[in-house]
C-alpha cells in the first residue's frame, strides 16, 4: 500500500473561477477535466466500515478516451483538520466488475478473510462528480490540486459535491500546508468528511453530532483542531450559531495557553494571524461566512504546521 497525504476543503461556487484562473498561473505540469463514477462496497453488516477500511471501483474517462476501471482499497488512516493520511491500494480492473481476485490477501488486514468477503460484498451507495486536475511544481514538491462538483447518491437520497483537494504526489507534506495557506484566500474551509464517510451517514440516516467541551487538563493543538473541526462541521449543516459561537470562545481560549509552548519557526506569523482572527471573531453574526473566511481557514493550516 502507498500512503495517500491530503487536504481537503469545501469551496463556495462563487470562488471556482478565481481560483481555477489562480491555478492557470502557477508551475502547470499537467491538467485533465475527468468523469468519475465510484461504486462502493461493503457487507450488510458494514463489515468494512467497521474495520475502518472502504472498497470502491471507480470509472475514469477523459474526453476522447475510453473509460478505465480501478479497484481501491483504503484505510481511514488519521484526519485532523482537513488533513488526511491514510493507506491505499490501488489495481487496473478491465471492468467495472467487482473482482477481488486481483487484490493481495493481506490487504484488509488482521481479521478479514478476503474470500470469505467476497461473498458478503454488495454496492452500499455511489458518487459521480466532474473532477478538474492541476499538478503544479510547488518548491520542492509536486502537489495536485482537485476540484470536484457531483453528488453521492444512496438509495434515493442525494448529497452534493463542492470540493478541493490538494494531494502530495512527490516531497513534503510542508509545501502542500504552504499552498493551502495561498489558495486560503479562495473562500475555502477545511474538511475532515470523506467521501465515502458521507455515503455511509447518507445511507444509514446517521447524523454529526458535536463534541460537548474541551477536557480540563492536558489539552494539546489536536485536542483543538479536532474540537474546533467537528464542532465547526456540525455548525455549518445545522446553521448553528449559537454553539459555533460557543466553540470558538472555547478555541480562543486555549490557544492564549497553548500557542506559547508549541514555538518553531511560524511562531511569530502564528501570533499574528491569531490576533487577527480573535479581532473578527468579535464580528462573528454568520457561520457560513466565518468558517469560509480566510483568515479561520489559515489559523487552522498555521496550527497544522505547528503540530506536524
């Protein structure tokens, strides 16, 4: 398996053009305009899931090109914060037939029988979305930037897709943090939900819930960033102003004691983008517009940057 690094965001749609011109700009290796369909599988028991893994086959066809089929399994790996790393393992399928045949033994991990799977596995829910591909040479990195627009369809429920995703191909997780930190100023907000975690809330009429408070003691730049993220997730889908208003008083709080122990290079640019973001918090009246802003979006990839 090869591990997969990412950041993803949620984007308003009044912001694509700017930054699809954005990206026109920078050191362009490649770009492609993609249809992708995914199918996701599991057993009715959600056997998967449960082993905090997912399986998907997924159709891709560019323009001019006949459709290529890939089978992918993935672990849920760590996210916090938008910031995803996980394991996955990717093989060409002639089809778009689910055959686990080609998949090593061992690739589920301890516990599950890849045989005994492939009996139990059924098509749980699907997404099909346009994605818009930019690989740019970023320092001594190369990091490509996705826009996705579609939607994930469960039975008859339908969420959409509104999405970027800034994937490390080649170097350091540290040039992918520092281009988030330019693409900021796109009306971007960080997001912990996969694709394939929102098909299964979808599908089984699951709901966010919010986390109630910080611990007392020991609280870390994780304990934090999760905090603030989940909380902040919650608030955007139920337009909750109330506790989005509560959540950040608790975030301010607890970084005015954390942020003077976690000191390296960013500390100085941190203390500023903090002072900032505690100066618009005192005009906080929408969520949406909030979390959206630029500058919550860049304290949080600041925090990420100090707690790699």
């Amino acid at each position: 398996m090869n591990q997969e690094i990412e950041l993803k965001f949620q984007i308003r749609e009044s912001a694509i053009k700017s930054l699809s011109r954005f990206l026109q700009t920078q050191d362009l290796v490649e770009k492609h305009s993609l249809q992708l369909t995914n199918t996701y599988y599991d057993s009715a028991d959600n056997l998967l899931r449960n082993h905090r893994s997912s399986l998907r086959i997924r159709g891709t066809c560019e323009l001019g090109k006949s459709t290529e089929y890939e089978i992918t399994v993935k672990s849920v790996g760590k996210a916090l914060a938008g910031l995803h790393a996980r394991q996955e393992y990717n093989v060409r399928l002639p089809n778009n037939r689910l055959d686990l045949s080609v998949l090593p033994s061992d690739v589920f991990g301890e516990g599950l029988d890849k045989d005994v799977l492939a009996k139990n596995l059924v098509a749980q829910f699907s997404t099909n979305f346009e994605r818009k591909t930019w690989l740019i040479n970023y320092n001594q990195s190369q990091v490509e930037v996705a826009l996705d627009q579609g939607q994930i369809l469960a039975d008859k429920l339908m969420q959409p897709i509104i999405e970027v995703e800034l994937e490390l191909k080649t170097g350091y997780q540290l040039d992918l943090l520092l281009l988030a930190l330019e693409l900021s100023k796109f009306n971007l907000h960080l997001f912990s939900q996969s694709k394939a975690a929102r098909g299964y809330r979808l599908l089984q009429g699951n709901h966010l819930s919010p986390i109630a408070s910080l611990a007392a003691d020991h609280i870390s730049l994780t304990d934090i960033l999760q905090f603030w993220q989940t909380n902040e997730e919650y608030a955007l889908v139920y337009n909750n102003l109330s506790l989005y208003r509560e959540t950040l008083c608790s975030v301010a709080n607890n970084l005015k004691y954390v942020l003077p122990a976690a000191q390296n290079e960013y500390s100085s640019k941190i203390n500023q983008v903090y002072c900032a973001w505690l100066k618009n918090l005192e005009y906080l009246c929408d969520v949406k517009t909030f979390a959206f802003s630029e500058i919550n979006t860049q304290l949080k990839i600041y925090l990420l940057l100090m707690d790699k």
